[in-house]
C-alpha cells in the first residue's frame, strides 16, 4: 500500500484571491512505514509575499525570485505522486492550492477522492481534542523540537507520523513491514527456528488431579449441605 503525505506552503489562504502555492513537501509511505523516497521543491510565485504568510514559514520573495516557476516542475511532481492517495492536514487546503496551479498549467487536477484529512481522522478518534498538528505531535510523543517555522517537507515528516500513530501506531506499520518481507523471502521453515529453552532450574510438574482422600471429603461436603441446588 503505498501512500504520500504532503504539505503546502503559499502566500495566504485562498487560491481564487491570487494566492500562490510556494513550497511542497512529500514523503512516501509504503505500509504505513517510511521508504526514505521524498519529493520537496521551492517555487516562484510571481507576485509578492505578504507579511503575515512570510511570518509563517519565513520564505520571501526575495529567496523565492530565483526558484523555479510551478509549472516546470508540474510533470516531476505528478510522477512522483502517482496514483497514491494524498494525506495531509487539513487536506482541503493543500489540495486547493495544488489542483488552483496545476489549473494553471492547464493539468487535469487531482481527484479529491484520493484525499485523506489527518484532521478527520483525529477529530474521529479524540472528539474534542486540539487537532493542530503541535497538539498531535504533543500528544503522540513526536519530537518536534526543530520545527521553529512551518516548512513543507518538514511538517510533512512529522505528520507522517501522526498519520501511523493515527492509523493505530509505529507497530502496525513494522507488522506490515514485516508480512511484505516475508512474502518476498517465502515461508519460514520449522526446521529454520530455533528454540531456547527457559532460563532457570527445572521444576516437576505439580500435581492437578484430586487424590482419593480429596475425593472422600469433598462427597462428605456436598453430602451435608441441605437442600441443594443439584439435588
């Protein structure tokens, strides 16, 4: 099962106000488990950054001027996604601003019915819970110390986890793993295990039948009782 995590960057909120996808960050995921694959690009927007975004992830137009513009990258990014589904964070958003530029390079967009919301899923399991991807991260034990601004790539990492945590955590992703590594190099066989034996000194087995005397007494017990419940 391979999946991509990803997340945006822009210059505000709204892709239909002339706001402009800025920085994209994906990891791949295959089985829940990290493969190490990941795709990360800066882009020009070809317009201003407005305070507050840049307050935000702390990219200016002045670092972006010589970064390449989105559609030169479109068709290297698409292929790196592929047919996946997409997780991100609030996915609504992301997805508005990647399907708002492939629009603009005349590019199908991509089906939100690959989209899966990190933040549905968490609003599902802790109703009433903070939802943030911080709150997440505090509440999973995710390090996130390095994380002084948003960047795309980075906050795609750490909501890679969130997403396994989310899915049911790290060990379901390592028992996947594990059944995939198994499929490839076939069947253990018995005579491939070994066995060690317990530490400590051998005890005889106890005892766990009832002896003649036991037997004696306990029909002597149940004789006295007046009244019962079997009788």
């Amino acid at each position: 099962m391979r999946e991509i995590v990803f997340d945006t960057e822009t210059t505000g909120l709204d892709p239909k106000t002339g706001d402009r996808l800025v920085e994209i960050g994906c990891i791949e995921l295959v089985n829940l488990v990290p493969t190490g694959a990941h795709y990360h690009a800066y882009f020009n927007p070809e317009r201003d950054m407005p305070a507050g975004a840049e307050a935000v992830h702390g990219l200016s137009a002045a670092f972006l001027s010589d970064k390449p513009l989105f559609r030169e990258h479109a068709a290297e990014l698409l292929d790196f996604i592929g047919d996946a589904p997409l997780i991100a964070h609030n996915a609504g958003f992301d997805f508005g601003f990647l399907n708002a530029e492939l629009a603009l390079c005349a590019l199908d967009p991509v089906c939100t019915s690959r989209m899966v919301d990190t933040v549905a899923l968490a609003r599902k399991r802790h109703p009433g819970a903070k939802l943030s991807l911080d709150a997440l991260c505090t509440r999973y034990g995710i390090d996130r110390s390095h994380r002084v601004k948003h960047g795309a790539l980075l906050d795609a990492e750490l909501l890679a986890q969130v997403y396994v945590e989310l899915k049911g955590g790290r060990q379901i992703g390592l028992e996947l793993a594990a059944e995939a590594s198994a499929a490839e190099t076939g069947p253990v066989q018995l005579d491939q295990v070994v066995r060690q034996a317990p530490a400590g000194p051998r005890r005889e087995p106890r005892p766990h039948q009832a002896s003649a005397a036991e037997l004696a007494r306990h029909r002597e017990f149940l004789a006295a009782i007046e009244n019962p419940l079997w009788g």
